[in-house]
C-alpha cells in the first residue's frame, strides 16, 4: 500500500489526468441514469408472473392499466357530467400510445354517485410508461366542478420515481451544509474540510455514470436513485475523512511525499479492508432473486468499488498536489499541551469496563425488545406521500369501486387448466370440484367463477341451465359471453376472496398451503397476495445464505487483518447486537408512530438492506480504531495503554465520520417517500449506535477486560513490542 502512495505522489498529474477524464465521461451518463429507472424492483420469475402472463396471452388483459376517476361537485346535473366524460373519451381516441379505452358507459358498475372511472390501456410494462403518461395529460381537461385524475401502477410508478429525485435533491441540501460544518469541526480548516466533499461528489458521479450501462442489461429500480448517493456520500466522505487526518497528522513530523506513503500504508490499508467488508455485505443480497435486491447489491457494490479506488488513487494525488496547503485557511485552530477530552473518556472507560459493559449491554437489550413486533410489508401506493395525486386518487378509486371484500390485497385470481376444453362437462365437473375445496376454508369469503356469473352453484347446473338456454337465444348469447370471458380453451378464471386485511401474514399462508394442493387440474395463483406471497418467501429462504457469506467472510478478513481470533468474534456479535436494537428503535419510531412519525408498518427491504449495509460500514470504524490499538500495541506490547491511545487518537475522527454519516442518511428522514425515509433513519441510527456504545464504550471495555487474550492468534504468545535499533 505505501508504494501505491508513493505511485500516486511521483505520477499525481498522470493520475489526476485519468481520474479527470473518466469523471467527465460518467458524469454524462450518470445525469441519464434516472431516464431509465422504472418500477418498484419487486420483480420475481415466480408463479405469480407465470399467473399473469397468462392473463395476458390467453384471457386478452392488458399489460398495463390507467385509471381514470372522474369526481363531480353535487351541484353538478348528470347531464353535464356524462357530456364531461363522453367528451374526455372523444378527445381520447386520438391518444395513439394506448391500446384500448374503456368508458364508464361501456360496463356496468363504473358509476357511482359523484364518481366514475374508465380505463386506458397499454401493451407495455407500467414502469416504461412515463413518456406516455406525460402524453396523456394534456388529452385529461378538469372544468367548474368537474375533474379527471389518473392513478393506477404506471403513474403510481412515475410518481415514485419523480418523487425519490425531489426526495434525493431534498436530502444533499439538508445533508451536504451540515456535513461541511462537521469537516470544519474535524479538521478546523475549509481546505481540508471541502476535499472529502469534492471526493464524494466524484464517486457518485462516475458510480451512477457506470449503472447507467446496466440498464441495457438488466432492470433498474427508481430506489437505486436514493440508495447509490445514500451509500457512496456517506463512504466516500468517510474514507477521504481518514486518509486526511492521518495525512495532517503525519505532516507535522514528515515530507508531503513521506506523509502521503505513510497514510496510504495505514489509513489506506485500513480503508481496503473496510470496503471489502462492505462490498461482501452488499453481495450477500445477490442471493435474492429479487430485482431491488440485485439492484442494490449491483449499485453498492460499484459506489464501494469506486468509493475505496477514489480514496486509494485520486485522493492522494490531490493531496499530493496541494501539498501543505492542506492547512490553509484555518478557523479552528488546534489547543496544544491540553490533555484530549477523549483520552479522559477512554481513561474512565478503562477503569471501570465491568460498569461500562453492563450499562451499554442493557441501553442495547432495552432498545430491542419492540423487534419482536415487527411487521414487514411491500412498499406500495402508501410509499408515496400523501399529497401526491395518483395516491388520493387511488385511495378513492379503491373505496368507492372496490367494495370491503373484494379488494385488490383479498383477492387471489386462480387460473385452471385442464387437459382438453374446459367448456367439457368433465372439466366443468373438475372446476366446481376446485371451488367447493375453495369455498370449504375458514379463510375464504367468496368464489367468483363462471357459475356464480350465471347464477347457478354447481357444473350439474350450468350443464342444466346452458341446456335449457338452447330454446331462448338471448339466454344463450349471456351464457357465451361469460364463456368468452371465463374460459379459453384449456383455461378457467376464478377469483377467490379472503377474509384478511392488507399484508396479512394469513392471506399469504393461505396462497402459499392451496397453491400446493391438487385439484386434478393445473392451477396457476395469481394477484397481488401470490405477489407479496412469493417475495417474501425468497426473501427469508434466501437471506440466511447472504448472512452466512457476510458473516464468515468478516470474520476471515478482520482474522487476517489483525491475526487474531477474538476481535473478529466481538466484532461480529456487536454488530448484531446494535443492528437488532438499531430495528427495535425503528419500530418504536415507524410501526408504532412514537416521535411524530405516523403508524407505518416497516418496509420489508428495511431489515435486509441495513443489516447488509450497516454490517460491513460498521466495520469501518472497527477497522479504524483496532488498527490503531495495534499499531500502539506493537510499540508497547502493553494491551491497556494501547487501547487508551488508540481510542484517544481515533475517537474524534471515528466521531465526526459517524456524525457525517449520520447527517447524509439522516437527512433521508424528511423525504417523502416511506420505504427510503425508513431506510435513512434505520442507516443513521444503526451508525450512531455503533460509533457511540460500540465502538467508544463496549470495544475499549472487552479490550480492558480480556486483556492479552485479544491477540491471541492459533497459541502465538503476547506480541513483544517494536524495539528501536541502539
């Protein structure tokens, strides 16, 4: 590592020329990245995609729907309201992009007091019609107590995105001031203080510059737009942090040249272990066949990539080139012969670990115990803020049309499949068998099938009323036009309803134990309980993989990093112990509304994406801090002054990168959109917990308490300390 500071000194024009050159190119790209961003992510090759592929190919439903709700004052007279409408639909026959218009005229039940709907429909995915969308609107005119909204999925999804840019621009200047005013604190200087800004603001530009190139080859989602500057600010800021302050400090004793060698070959070595903690943290969501989890993983691990590279290369040739200028512009002058506050701090930790230890361990035990109220759900329209259109309109759409019952989180749309035309009585016999197993559960409200449209129970009745309907041409007409919309050939629409609420961990039992059953037909489940059924389902069989490889990975790195057997093991049961009180304090505040916040249940990407993120950034500060208690230990050979001077040296600099990861995560805590405010808030309190009662109160009391048993590596004795040659 000090040859590559040697490297990036010697040649820091060459270098800088590179780094220059590649910043510009992705920069062009990355200002792209949010045109080709589209969908929620929760994308899974299940049976739920199965389900609606076929709904598409076989029963002719459209991919996608807009919804547009009509709404009228009550002074309005029917007459102007349908002449509103009619001429809405007129205007709209000229809108080329759809595929089809529906009117409230054409089927019953599309009225309904001071409101109406009609549907436009399109032959593309909802996440890639934003360009449509904003060809819709000027074609949607409201007038003197008349109005037309559009909601449904696609502008659902437009809105998300355009709501997580807001949300995204909102939180850099909230976030970016007071990160700047923590550097001034940090360093007492603006030049030192603005580099690891400039440093932060080069890695998310070329990282979102290289997701763009993705986009070509897989689906990206709007999320990733708040979680790559999330992550690569809040890393990046804290990387430059510690390559600066260990290069201010070695510039008092030593040239710009030998300064930056040192650096890198600490604070740098230090940094490459942190981020390979983080990149593997990250790739442990690569079990999830998901694709907001693939996306995530993809972009963090770029932002980390480039974040470490950043740090290791193009920061030490700029400093290089600043030289001692580093200093300049001072405001905060540094106290000399005063004895650190922090080394007061770390004396008292030191003398009373057994106190120390007990009261960290019950704020962290306390802080835990709401996790076991957890609930976890898929983001979905009550993601948006409230003020959003698309989302009231939604709300409205669903409680005047989609009566308590048959909504769209109770019903589950099943498809039968037989081996010849299921208009056959045989097969006709086999479907109302189905049914009646359906109608049989606790669970189940009602059945809707093609019986129950023509107004009979059974197969034998249908058979009986189809045969009767032969001498009555109208009555025959109705049976085959339910026919047409029941049956395809060899398939048959049903839709069972349940008696559960929104997310209900019931519902999806339910889909998941009958999905399983036999009926002696093929049967493909569908909506939006196998949708949320299926996601969570590789969520939690495929998470404990990603944990295993995060955990046994740490654990083999921090072991090579400080030849040792027990630091890695502290680290790892640490960290697990703040991420879970870091979850429970998030339950507290979110689920159950405390500290302003309303009642929201918890994102289910929440618990999944802090752990991989928060697991390996917490490491950073582990990383930080043991290298510098080994590094003094080494010298003195003595475990106690080593850890007191370690923790001395590094307290106010692991302080200020927290509070400035703190600030950058934080300040996603006044967007609008829930899912990410969760995930900021969750971030922001899972780092303070770690560089407060982990790394300033628990790891200096272990260190105390197990003395040389620290670095006790396979039987190697107590390392003899660094002697100067006579």
């Amino acid at each position: 590592m000090g040859r590559l500071g040697r490297f990036a000194g010697k040649y820091k024009y060459s270098m800088l020329a590179v780094w220059v050159a590649a910043i510009v190119f992705f920069a062009i790209f990355a200002f792209k990245l949010p045109s080709v961003l589209s969908g929620n992510g929760f994308e899974y090759d299940g049976e739920y995609k199965q389900t609606r592929n076929i709904l598409e190919k076989d029963f002719g439903q459209p991919e996608s729907t807009i919804i547009l709700l009509f709404e009228k004052s009550q002074d309005v007279p029917d007459e102007k309201w349908h002449a509103f409408i009619e001429d809405t639909f007129t205007r709209l026959e000229n809108y080329k992009p759809a595929s089809g218009l529906i009117s409230p005229f054409k089927m019953d039940g599309m009225m309904k007091g001071n409101y109406a709907y009609g549907i436009v429909t399109f032959d593309k995915d909802a996440g890639s019609l934003a360009d449509e969308i904003r060809e819709l609107e000027p074609f949607l005119k409201d007038k003197n107590g008349l109005s037309v909204k559009m909601t449904g999925e696609p502008v659902i999804v437009r809105d998300l995105n355009e709501a997580s840019q807001k949300d995204l621009a909102r939180a850099e200047m909230i976030g970016l001031p007071i990160a700047l005013v923590v550097l001034i604190l940090a360093f007492g200087g603006l030049i030192a203080a603005s580099v690891p800004l400039i440093i932060g603001i080069v890695s998310i530009l070329m990282t979102m510059g290289i997701v763009y190139f993705f986009s070509h080859i897989t689906d990206l989602s709007i999320f990733i737009l708040n979680i790559v500057p999330m992550i690569g600010l809040a890393l990046s800021i804290d990387f430059a942090l510690l390559i600066i302050n260990r290069y201010k400090e070695e510039l008092r004793t030593k040239s710009v040249s030998e300064s930056i060698e040192v650096t890198i070959a600490t604070a740098g070595r230090s940094i490459v272990f942190s981020a390979l903690c983080v990149f593997i943290g990250l790739s442990g969501l690569l079990f999830i066949q998901i694709d907001i989890f693939q996306n995530v993983a993809l972009g963090g691990m770029i932002v980390v990539f480039v974040s470490a590279l950043c740090a290791i290369t193009f920061l030490p040739a700029f400093l290089s080139l600043l030289g001692r200028k580093i200093n300049k512009f001072t405001i905060i002058k540094p106290k000399k012969n005063r004895k650190s506050g922090w080394h007061s701090f770390a004396d008292s930790v030191m003398k009373y670990p057994v106190v120390m230890m007990i009261a960290a361990l019950v704020i962290l035990l306390t802080a835990l115990i709401p996790v076991k109220d957890m609930h976890l759900t898929i983001p979905g329209t009550n993601s948006l803020p409230k003020n959003y259109e698309s989302r009231a309109a939604y709300e409205t759409f669903q409680k005047e049309f989609q009566p308590e019952g048959k909504r769209d989180y109770q019903t589950i749309t099943v498809i039968l499949e037989s081996e010849g035309n299921m208009a056959e009585e045989m097969n006709l016999y086999a479907v109302s068998k189905a049914i009646d197993k359906f109608g049989g559960s606790k669970l189940v409200d009602s059945v809707e099938s093609i019986f129950t449209a023509a107004g009979v129970s059974t197969a034998k009745e249908y058979a009986q009323a189809k045969m009767l309907s032969a001498a009555d041409p109208a009555r025959l007409a109705k049976l085959e036009q339910l026919e047409g919309h029941f049956i395809k050939g060899d398939k048959m629409l049903v839709k069972v309803y349940l008696k559960t609420g929104q997310h209900s961990d019931k519902a999806r039992k339910w889909v998941r134990d009958w999905a399983e059953k036999e009926y002696g037909l093929k049967a493909y489940f569908g909506g939006s309980i196998k949708f949320e059924q299926e996601n969570f389902d590789e969520i939690f069989q495929k998470a404990p993989y990603g944990l295993i490889l995060i955990v046994i990975s740490t654990f083999f790195i921090l072991m090579f990093a400080f030849r040792s057997i027990l630091i890695p093991l502290k680290a790892i049961l640490m960290n697990m112990l703040s991420l879970g009180a870091t979850f429970g304090i998030v339950v507290y505040i979110f689920q159950e509304g405390h500290l302003g916040a309303d009642p929201a249940d918890i994102a289910l990407i929440l618990p999944v994406f802090v752990f991989s993120l928060v697991f390996g950034l917490s490491m950073d500060y582990e990383v930080f801090l043991i290298s510098r208690i080994q590094e003094y230990y080494l010298e003195t050979g003595d475990n106690s002054k080593a850890t007191i001077l370690g923790l001395t040296t590094t307290s106010k600099i692991i302080t200020s990168a927290a509070a400035i990861m703190i600030v950058v995560t934080g300040a996603f805590a006044f967007t609008g959109v829930m899912p990410v405010k969760q995930l900021g808030v969750g971030i922001a309190i899972a780092i303070f917990i770690d560089a407060t009662l982990i790394r300033m109160v628990l790891v200096p009391s272990l260190m105390k308490l197990l003395g040389d048993w620290n670095w006790w590596f396979f039987g190697r004795g107590k390392k003899a300390p660094i002697r100067e040659k006579a």
